[in-house]
C-alpha cells in the first residue's frame, strides 16, 4: 500500500506536468492532451462487463518449483497446458486464442508458466536461462494478452514475445555472446486502457506480488545472473510498486536488479526515483510521438499514479527514446530500442541520455 508520506503529499492534488515543461525538448499538445484526459476519464465510466458465460478454459495444473534441474520439467509441463489450452480454443471455436497457442508450441519456444483463463498470461523465455550472465525481465502494459502475446495492431515489437525478441536479437547484434536472456512477463492481469484499472495501482499491487516471486524463481535458476527490469506502460506500475513493497531489503534475489527502465510510463505511484527504495539505477524514457506525455500526472485519494517519470523532479536517469509512439519503444532500428538493449545488457555508459 502507499506510505502514509505519499497520502500527505497527494492531499496537495499536486500535478507535476509542468516538470517535464522543464525539458527544452517537450512540448505541449493542447487537443492531444484533451484526447488523453477523455480516454482516462472514459475509463472510468466504463466497466468490464463479463459475457455471462463460465470460462472455458481450464485452471493450470501444478508445476514444478523453479530450480537448476527442474528447469527442462517445468517447461514440459507448461507445454502440456498449452496442448490443452490449445483443443479447448479449437473446441469453442476461438480462433485468436488457438492461432496465438498454436506458435506458443514450436519446439524453439519455452515457457515458464500459462494461464489461458479470462484475457491469459503467459512468461516466455528467450535465450538459456540458467547460464545467462544478465537477464531481462519485460514487463507489458495494459492491453497485453495471450491472443496478442506475439504480435499486436500487425506489429511484433508492440507484444510482450515479440518484444522480448527484439530486445534479444539487438543484444546479439550489438554484443554477440554477451550472455543476455529475456524473459517476456505477462504474469499479471493487465488491464483494459478503457477501465477504470488503468487508473489506480490495485493491478499493480497484485502483479507486483507474482513478479517478486517470479525473480525468486530466476535467483534459484541462475543465482549470478543480475537483472534488469524493461517496464513499459501500466507495467511500470507493477515495477513500481514491486520496488516498494521490498523498501531496500527484498531478499537476495531483488538485489540482483541492478536497473530498472519506465518507458512509456503513467507513473509508478512514487513521488520520486529514490523513493522506489532501491538500489538500482532507475531509467526513464519517452517517445515525442507518446501520448503518455499529456496523461494527467496526478495522484489523489487513491487514483492516478503519480508524478511524471520523466520529469526531473523525479530524478532518473532519463535516456533517449527518440519519435517513438506509445507501443513503439522496440521497434527495430529505433533509438529506444537500442539504449533499452543497452540498459539490458548493464551497459550504463552506453545509453545515450537526455
């Protein structure tokens, strides 16, 4: 839950996108700002109405407890709930969900856990796990779901697995046999842009519990391996708050993130980077072509998620993200993508900064 510093603070209904005003190179989109705004308050009005029919899709069996030589089994075992997973959708006729479930199976993919229930989750990995000398975790924003796990609006970087690939494939370019895994973290419900979930961190809070665990799991695979947290969108939340929730002590395996990168952010619900309470390098970047620039960075009473990333009150290491649109930060060839890679990798002195 927030700290009773962060109740104080938000009493003053403070905004802080004159911040970012600070920064010569932003400016301010009037009707664009507007548009935002009624997204956000759209999403307040609407709610995700069931469609009155029982979940089709069965709840996962039991895995196996993550560990060195149990790795190979739980893979195995993910593949077997995709199987199923895969002749429900035939079976009820879902053909996004089975075309999506049916790449899940090709013999060059692993996953660590599915759950194709409601809008699903998934956690891929790309690269060898247990002897990775870095692995990235990227962790996907509001609309992300198993039918679009792979590819969304008919671009593969915009999805958490073709995402996770292309922050892979600029790693082996730019670094060839630097040792980098990435993991694709769709661990978590994420919501709906139009919900009123997108404005508040109780999604969050929940995700920020499974992503903890989760890096549990990675710290028995791989107790060498540092971390580096990619977070994008309302997946910046999660880190966020998963930040928080250790406040400086989170066990061994959260002291291996070493940074942690918000792009694309609505806020993290801190008021600034120290007050995530790590030791990481904490990063922000955003596209001039992001309409996250002109959300309303707020926090009041419970809702919004608080000052703006990017701002330099917050106090992160802000990086170079180019014209990149909301869901265009891996796009191939892309400044963004390049310096994420580089944060990956634990390649500070690389990043081009702001």
């Amino acid at each position: 839950m927030p700290q009773s510093s962060e109740t104080s603070q938000s009493s003053r209904a403070q905004s802080t996108d004159g911040e970012s005003a600070g920064r010569p190179h932003r400016r301010r989109h009037p009707l664009r700002r507007l548009a935002a705004s009624a997204v956000l308050a759209g999403g307040v009005l609407l709610t995700a109405a069931g469609t009155g029919h029982a979940d089709p899709y069965a709840k996962p069996g039991p895995a196996p407890t993550l560990s060195p030589a149990t790795l190979d089994l739980r893979y195995a075992a993910e593949r077997a709930t995709i199987e199923k997973a895969l002749a429900t959708a035939r079976n009820v006729g879902d053909t996004e969900r089975a075309r999506a479930l049916t790449a899940f199976l090709r013999p060059d993919r692993h996953f660590l856990a599915v759950d194709p229930r409601g809008r699903g989750q998934a956690v891929e990995v790309i690269g060898d796990l247990a002897h990775a000398r870095r692995v990235a975790v990227l962790v996907p924003g509001a609309d992300s779901t198993i039918s679009g796990f792979d590819q969304r609006a008919g671009r593969t970087w915009a999805s958490p697995g073709g995402g996770a690939r292309a922050v892979y494939a600029e790693a082996r370019r730019v670094s060839p046999g630097s040792g980098l895994a990435v993991v694709a973290w769709l661990g978590y419900a994420s919501p709906k842009t139009f919900s009123s979930d997108v404005l508040t961190d109780t999604r969050a809070e929940r995700g920020a519990v499974e992503l903890r665990r989760f890096l549990v799991g990675v710290h028995r695979v791989n107790p060498s391996a540092q971390v580096g947290l990619l977070c994008h969108s309302y997946g910046s939340v999660v880190c966020g708050r998963a930040a928080m929730e250790g406040r400086g002590s989170g066990g061994p395996a959260w002291r291996k993130v070493s940074d942690i990168a918000l792009f694309g952010s609505p806020g993290t619900t801190a008021w600034t980077a120290a007050a995530l309470g790590t030791t990481a390098r904490v990063w922000a970047g955003r596209g001039t072509a992001d309409w996250m620039e002109d959300v309303p960075h707020v926090r009041i009473f419970g809702l919004g998620l608080g000052p703006d990333p990017v701002s330099r009150n917050f106090g992160a290491h802000v990086f170079q993200a180019g014209h990149a649109g909301h869901s265009d930060y891996l796009a191939p060839g892309s400044p963004s993508l390049r310096n994420l890679t580089d944060i990956a990798l634990g390649h500070p002195a690389d990043v081009t900064r702001v």
